[in-house]
C-alpha cells in the first residue's frame, strides 16, 4: 500500500477521535444543563440511577466546565459539605482508637479469678452499645443549649419530648399512641403484661417518608422580582425523602393553603410540623388546622437559622441553581419563578443519592408522589426551544391535511 494512503488513513482516524470527542463534550453538557446544573459526580450518579450506560461519557461528564457555574459560583448542594464529613470521619476514627486503648489498658489488668467475679455481672446480660435502628444514621447532638433548660442542648430536648418506646414504626398507626410519652407507658407492640423500660433505654422513633415537614418563607428579592410579580417563596421540604416543592406567591398571607396543596399532591399524612416564630405561622387557622389532623407542631426560635437548618440549606440551594439556570439560558430575571420550579422538579426526580442498602434512589422515588412526568419530559434544558405536536382537531389547525399541526416555544418546567 502507497504511504500517502497511510498517511490519509492516519488523519482520517485522528478526525474521527476529534469529531468523537466534540460530540461527547457536547453530550456531557446537555446532560449537565438538563439535570438542573448539578456536579458532575451528581450527574454521574443520576444517569446510574435511571439505568442509562455512560460509562464512555464518565471521562468528559467528570472534567465538563460549566461556564454559568462558574460565573454564578455558591451553595451546590443543600448537605453538608464533603470536607466536614471527611472531618468527622476522622474525628470518629480517633474517638475509636481511644476507646481502643483504654479497652486493652484494661485487658492488660491481671484478670479476676472466677469465685472473686460478683453474681450480678455473672449473670448479667450482654448490653448493645448501638441501637439497630439508629446505627446506620449519621447522628450528631448540637452544642445549641436549649432556650428552657439551658443545662442541655436543643436536640437533647427534643429527643426526650418526641421519644418512644416500640422498636417498630409500624406499631404506631395514629399519632395518638405517639403522643403517650409518659415513661411508664407499656409497649404496645408487647402487650399487657410486658414491663415497663426506663428512659434511658427507649429508642427514638423516624417518621415515615413524607410525615416529618419543614416550611419556611423565603424573599426572593435577590433572584430579581418585579413589584407587580411574586416576591416570596415558600418551600416544603421532608426530612426523610429531601422530597420538596417551592411555592412563589406575592404576599405571605396563606402558608395553610399552599401547605394542604403539598398534603394533596404529595398523598401522605403529615405527623410533625417544624416552622418558626414567624407571625404568619402562629396564626389560629395553622393551630386549628394541627390540631384537627393530629399535627405535632414543633416551633423554633425566630430568625435561628441552625434550627432550621435543613429547609434554610434547601433555600440557598433552590437559589444558587436558579441564578444559574437563569443565567446559562439569558433569560431576565423575572422569569425566577418558572426557574426555581424547574429545578425543584429536576431536583426531585433526576438527583438520586445512596440509601442504607447502597440502592440509588431518587427523592421522588422515596416519596411517590402524584407525578406522572418520565426522565424524557423531566431532563430538558431551561429555556431551550421545543417544538409540540398539535392533533388535527385542535382551533390552531387550520388544515388538517396539508397545513402546520405543531407550534414552537420555549421550555420552562413540565407542569
């Protein structure tokens, strides 16, 4: 064979490795774009998740630069940052070591001779130091001393005020067996003649998905509001699913209204209730309302941002994402609301994290809620043209058989 036809053969493979390239960089950004801006190693796992091979596309998924995140730069996530985690990794593991020297320090003891062994720890038995429903859980115990009792923290008091006595959720079908929190109350899962535990040995009881809720008013003033357009955000998030829904209206006069909107579309039936001092949330119609549906309302000091830790982490990052969307599509700012409806849907049925089991799982799939949106209508990008089919019977038809039957526009969210 001539050279000259090697040497064409050569560049004829370095421009398919080239055009190659080009359209998985490009693949590697939509799929960015359309998953609401999230990182990369969050994209990654959202394709595992809904089962679609990218295992070609992990290299440039992984090294994509997104130049709206760039320029927009703040909260990614609303969980803790991975540097703190690694910090309590090795906090633990210290903690660990030290309790391993002292456990051989003792060992290291000569040992007592069986008759000098006393009766009670003879016959004593063997006693857990971890629970089994809480040893998969990442619990932490805040330094916040509580507002009442000063001599303990904020969780330590809630912990004794919201604690039960079954080891299974499910033998507390109504909220009524849940509010009996008197420390000689009996088991219902044992029966009768079961003995009563201290309080010391009770373990704490995790609401089912979508029971456990936190609300709180945001002003979207920063993302760019209008005088004649929606200010304020309201955002719903569960603490067990991350499931959450933003809701933009102009006045913050009817939180209960947008609440039983959350209840309606997400099916469940709300156990607790945690808001802030804020005077639209201590209104009679919220009171009446908890009281009515057996709602534990658990109110928090107002403007106390680490009380309300987890739905203010959700605020920042609904915002964060919604600058950047905005930004990447060139849109003006008063488009806010449909941006931060985007993403909130994007949010709930594409990110998917981890469970106990190691099974990825979507916040959407945790909650199941009245969704009948797919990956193809929920992963499109914000603001990017769409073309929609019209049927024949359709009034913007005006031929059936030879004129236009569709009709182009732009895409906010799906509702």
């Amino acid at each position: 064979m001539p050279d000259y036809l090697n040497q064409d053969r050569i560049e004829g493979r370095f421009q398919q490795r080239y055009e190659l390239s080009l359209t998985r960089r490009e693949m590697a950004g939509i799929y960015h774009t359309s998953h609401g801006h999230c990182n990369n190693r969050q994209t990654v796992m959202n394709l595992q998740a809904q089962c679609i091979e990218c295992n070609n596309l992990m290299h440039y998924i992984l090294a994509h630069r997104c130049d709206a995140c760039d320029a927009a730069p703040g909260r990614r996530h609303h969980k803790v940052k991975a540097t703190v985690k690694v910090k309590r990794k090795k906090v633990k593991a210290t903690m660990k070591a030290t309790r391993k020297l002292k456990s051989t320090s003792k060992t290291a003891a000569p040992p007592l001779l069986p008759s000098a062994v006393p009766v009670e720890l003879a016959t004593a038995p063997a006693v857990k130091s971890s629970n089994s429903l809480t040893e998969h859980l990442d619990l932490e115990f805040s330094t916040i001393k509580d507002a009442i009792d000063p001599t303990v923290t904020i969780t330590e008091f809630l912990a004794r005020l919201f604690q039960h006595k079954s080891n299974k959720p499910s033998n507390y079908p109504n909220i009524a067996q849940m509010r009996n929190m008197s420390d000689t109350t009996k088991d219902p899962a044992i029966g009768e003649d079961a003995t009563t535990t201290s309080v010391n040995t009770t373990t704490p009881l995790f609401s089912p998905p979508g029971t456990d809720l936190r609300m709180d008013w945001e002003d979207a003033c920063s993302l760019g509001c209008l005088p004649d357009l929606n200010r304020y955000l309201l955002l719903i998030i569960d603490k067990g699913t991350e499931y959450f829904v933003s809701f933009s209206t102009k006045t913050r006069a009817s939180p209960l209204a947008l609440l039983k909107q959350f209840v309606t579309f997400t099916g469940k039936t709300i156990r607790y209730l945690r808001i802030d001092g804020a005077k639209e949330f201590q209104s009679k119609e919220i009171k009446e309302y908890c009281a009515e549906n057996d709602v534990v309302l658990q109110l928090v000091v107002a403007y106390n941002h680490t009380m309300q830790a987890r739905v203010e982490g959700a605020i920042g990052c609904i915002k964060q994402h919604s600058r950047t969307s905005l930004l990447h599509a060139g849109k003006p700012t008063r488009f806010w609301d449909d941006t931060t409806k985007d993403f909130g849907i994007k949010k709930n049925y594409l990110w998917a994290s981890p469970d106990t089991c190691g099974k990825l799982e979507t916040p959407h799939d945790r909650m199941q809620p009245a969704f009948f949106g797919t990956h193809a209508t929920v992963a499109v990008p914000f603001r990017c043209q769409v073309i929609a089919q019209l049927p024949r019977e359709h009034h913007l038809v005006k031929n059936g058989s030879f004129g236009h039957r569709f009709i182009e526009g732009t895409y906010l969210y799906i509702d």
